[in-house]
C-alpha cells in the first residue's frame, strides 16, 4: 500500500487519480484550499486524510502545513491542481499572471520543498500534471503556458537534483481532457463544449498510475496523451 499526497482531487482528473488509489487501497492525503473543501474530500474519500493549504498563495504554504499532521513518509507527491485564464499578452494585467503563475508553479515548487524529506526517505515519486501548453505556447495562451512551461523546468532541474536520492520525477502532458476546466476553456473561447471530443479523465489517470506502478529499475520521464482524431 502506497502513500499519496494529491492536490487537484476535487475534480477532472486528480479525482479520476485518487479514486483508482482509493479502490485499491492506498493511503490518500488530499490537498484542499480550505476547511469547508477539506470536509468535502473526506465525504467524498473516506478513509483519506486532508491537509489545508491554499495554492493561491504560496508564501503561506510553509505556515499551514506546519500546523498540521502529515505523512511520515510519502510514496507519491501528484501535482494534479491548476488554473487557466485564457487572454492576449496585451490584455492580461499582473492579477492575471500572478495567479496561474501562484498556482500552476510556484506552489507545486513549494509543496515540493516541504515534503522532499518524506519523499527521500520513500524513494517516493513527484509527478506533474502539466499540458500541452508546457510544450508550445499558442495565441491567448501566454500566461498559462508560462507558468507551465516554468512547471516542466521545475521537474527536469528536480530530476537531477533528486536522481541520487533515488527520488523519480515525472511530467505528464495531457492534451485537452473532459474536466470543469475544459469547460472553462470552452467558455472563455466563445466555442462549444462536447466531452466527446477530449480525453476521458480516467485515461490520463492510467497514464498516472503506469509511471507510478513502473518498476524502480528504470522512470518515465515526460510522456504525453492526446485525444484521437
């Protein structure tokens, strides 16, 4: 049985992940951004435990986790939050940087930070849901795609800083997938919105689990997902 701390659970794909924990057995802990949120998970996991901390700011990341129980050890650290506010470079104003910068960078490099010592003494695992936008930067697209452009800097330079702490690093890239964000997406391009069309979130979360459940002889690195057609 292994142990998992998840952030992104309420929704897409990091509920998607946690639920095949869940079902076979794994000790969840699940990130949440506030009390209200935290009993929510627990009703929706039970049996799992909630950690309280606000990925919207990180500077405060350090504080809260500090007055909570936590994991002695950790299997897995699955970066699965984000945000999205699609718009032109000449439009976007700093709110607008500053908070899918906070939320889709420097606070997985922060939760990063805090829980390497249980991730060390695991030889855990730290995997990143990044996106397509972490490979290629289209129109309206520029914040976000910053901030996950800087996401898979983040788990190449940790690959190397950790190797030796026998510590796997792993991005996976999805392309656009069936989730309340897509949803989001859809809205803010003026355009209709069919799941048909996008990946399950349950095949990105298989995706997860293949570069979890990887034998510890070799690591999956980066891998990416597209929807056919």
């Amino acid at each position: 049985m292994g142990t998992h701390l998840i952030t992104g659970a309420g929704s897409g794909i990091g509920t998607a992940v946690a639920e095949r924990l869940a079902e076979r057995g794994d000790e969840l802990w699940l990130l949440a951004r506030d009390a209200g949120r935290a009993k929510e998970l627990e009703r929706r996991f039970p049996g799992a435990r909630t950690v309280v901390g606000d990925l919207a700011d990180p500077e405060k990341l350090s504080w809260a986790l500090s007055h909570q129980a936590l994991p002695d050890r950790l299997d897995s650290l699955l970066h699965i939050a984000g945000v999205v506010d699609l718009g032109e470079i000449g439009e976007l104003t700093p709110k607008a940087w500053n908070r899918q910068l906070a939320a889709n960078l420097v606070s997985p490099a922060e939760l990063t930070r805090l829980l390497l010592p249980q991730l060390r003494l695991a030889k855990g695992h730290v995997l990143f849901v990044n996106s397509g936008a972490g490979l290629r930067a289209n129109a309206q697209w520029g914040a976000y795609a910053a901030s996950k452009h800087g996401l898979k800097a983040l788990a190449d330079a940790l690959r190397w800083e950790e190797s030796d702490n026998g510590v796997r690093v792993t991005t996976v890239y999805p392309g656009r997938t069936a989730t309340p964000m897509q949803v989001k997406v859809h809205q803010q391009e003026g355009k209709e919105y069919d799941p048909e069309r996008w990946i399950a979130p349950e095949t990105v979360a298989t995706t997860v689990l293949t570069a979890l459940d990887l034998p510890r002889d070799a690591e999956i690195t980066d891998l990416s997902v597209r929807p056919r057609g």
